[in-house]
C-alpha cells in the first residue's frame, strides 16, 4: 500500500538517468510512484549534493521537467534553499509554478515555512520548515528531545501549514545495522503515533528494510493503512510540553492518537464521542515499550482513560 518512493541526493551519479528510467517503470509496475530529490543550487548554495543546477533557473527547470513527465515521475523534492530573500522566494513560486506546468508535485526541504502556497499552487505537497527527523539521526540531544517536540510542533508549526517532519522510525538505533547511531528512547507506539499527529499529505517514513520482517502484522497493517489526508481534525487533549490527543478522521474512519512527552508515564482522561459505544483497535505500548494490539469498546458516554508509557503513545483506530 505504499504510494511512493523518495529517491535521495546522487541518484544521478549513483543510478543514472538511463537506470532511472527503468526504475521508475519498475515502481509503475508495482503501483509505486517515484519523487526524486534535487538542489535548488544557484550562487547562495555551495552544497555539494546532486542533481545540480536543474532548478534554478527557469530554462533549466523546463528541460528537467519535460524529461521527468516522459518518464512518469510524479514528484520532485527540492533542497538546501538560502533564505527568504526576494530571490530566494521567487525560486521557490518559479519552481511552483512550472513544475505544475508538468503535473508534478514540489515538496520542499532546508526552506522557508510556508505561507499560503497550498492555496497558491495546486501541486504544492508539503515542506519541511522544522527540525526534522533527520536531525534525530545526526544528534542525540536531538533525538533524546523528541518526545518533548512532538507535544510543541501541533500547536506551533503544523498549525500553518503540512509539516514534512519525516515520522516513524522504529529502530532502537537509528542506523540501518543498528550497531551504531543515536539511541532511541520514544516507545514505537509514540512513532507509529507521530504519523498522525504530524499533517503532511506525503509522509516519508523512517523505515528501514528490516522493520518490514521484524516487526509484527498489526504494526505492517497500520502503516500501510494510515491515511496521509484528512478531512478533519479535533483537538481532544494536551499542553504543549506534556502531551497532545488529537483525532482525525479520512471519511468515516476515525484516528486518535496520544503521545507523552514526558519520561514518567501518565494517564490522560478523554472525551471521544465521535467513537462512543464504538468498538475500536487500539495500539498500545506494553512494558518493553513494543506495540500491541487489541480490540476494546469505547463507552456509551465516550469518556475514556488512556494510560501511555513514558515519551509512549497511543493509537485508536475506529471503521
């Protein structure tokens, strides 16, 4: 049930333009579709990652374009922008404007935060504008601050606009060997959690290869399950600092999710009546912080008591 595929920085060193072709046919195969990364480049950039001078200027753009509506790919992820210069800001709305030209989504990444341009752009996915996940791979203050983070950035940040926060990772260390890297102390439940607390119409998780053999059938069902668009959303309960229990709903199928961002663990008394007398799934942490899953009956009144692990969380799933 994955939609989409990002392919990252150097792929056309690392893959070629030939290859990516047959790549992209490939994932067209598998109903997959691709979005590959670019520099924004330009004078203000000397960051080394390719492709290079592909985005910044509009002649360059086009050409690109072209080539990557031939080949079917869906989506672009341009990085490494250099502030909110004028300059700077008509790139970003040049981009916009001709890579809808060519029916191909933008996400933005090391950018501005975004001010209107969902309603601006039609093709206009989503932007980073946070420290983001990859900041949970580089640091451990960063990474040890998480649970804290993710009960502020509802009520800061996604509140103006879709957050590509990059959710969900599940390794205890977040490296592909897990023989190194920073330490993980959010329980998987809070990860599985943060893809629906954090709003994005593209949620790029933080899998890697072996969660999809180790972890258990109720964690893979709900990751391919999860919408990533919703049609609204309820503030249930939280302070910024402490928790957040949020609820939102993709036609008539409710999530709520609780996250604790504190390291003692805590009950939270709530009122779901958009789930009352309903029986739901319910995600939880069990002592070793590993998710487990459950059916329970939500009451008659909707009033419920949900009790979260330290930095764990929460799922409701309700059809």
């Amino acid at each position: 049930n994955f939609e989409y595929v990002l392919i990252d920085n150097w792929w056309d060193a690392r893959i070629g333009r030939d290859k990516m072709e047959e790549l992209v046919q490939y994932a067209a195969d598998k109903n997959v579709a691709v979005i590959l990364w670019y520099n924004s480049n330009g004078w203000w950039n000397d960051a080394p990652q390719t492709p290079q001078d592909k985005m910044n200027t509009s002649i360059a753009r086009k050409q690109e374009m072209a080539w990557l509506q031939k080949i079917g790919v869906k989506g672009i992820k341009v990085d490494f922008f250099g502030g909110d210069k004028q300059a700077t800001m008509a790139l970003y709305e040049g981009i916009l404007s001709d890579a809808n030209d060519y029916g191909i989504g933008v996400t933005f990444h090391g950018c501005t935060l975004p001010r209107g341009w969902e309603r601006m752009f039609p093709n206009f996915v989503t932007s980073e504008a946070v420290l983001a996940s990859e900041n949970l791979v580089f640091s451990q203050n960063a990474l040890d601050m998480h649970a804290y983070s993710a009960t502020i950035l509802p009520f800061t940040r996604n509140t103006v606009a879709a957050m590509d926060f990059a959710p969900v990772f599940l390794n205890d260390r977040l490296s592909r060997d897990q023989e190194r890297g920073t330490i993980r102390s959010t329980t998987d439940t809070f990860e599985l959690a943060t893809s629906v607390l954090y709003q994005s119409p593209v949620q790029h998780f933080g899998l890697t290869p072996n969660n999809l053999n180790e972890q258990p059938e109720h964690v893979l069902d709900f990751i391919r399950e999860v919408p990533a668009t919703w049609d609204e959303t309820q503030f249930v309960d939280g302070y910024p600092g402490k928790h957040v229990v949020l609820a939102r709903r993709q036609g008539s199928n409710w999530y709520v999710v609780a996250v604790n961002g504190e390291k003692d663990a805590k009950e939270v008394s709530v009122n779901l009546p958009m789930l009352a007398g309903n029986s739901v799934q319910l995600l939880f942490d069990n002592a070793n912080n590993k998710t487990q899953s459950k059916k329970v009956t939500v009451p008659e009144n909707g009033k419920m008591t949900l009790s979260l692990n330290g930095q764990g969380g929460i799922v409701l799933v309700g059809r």
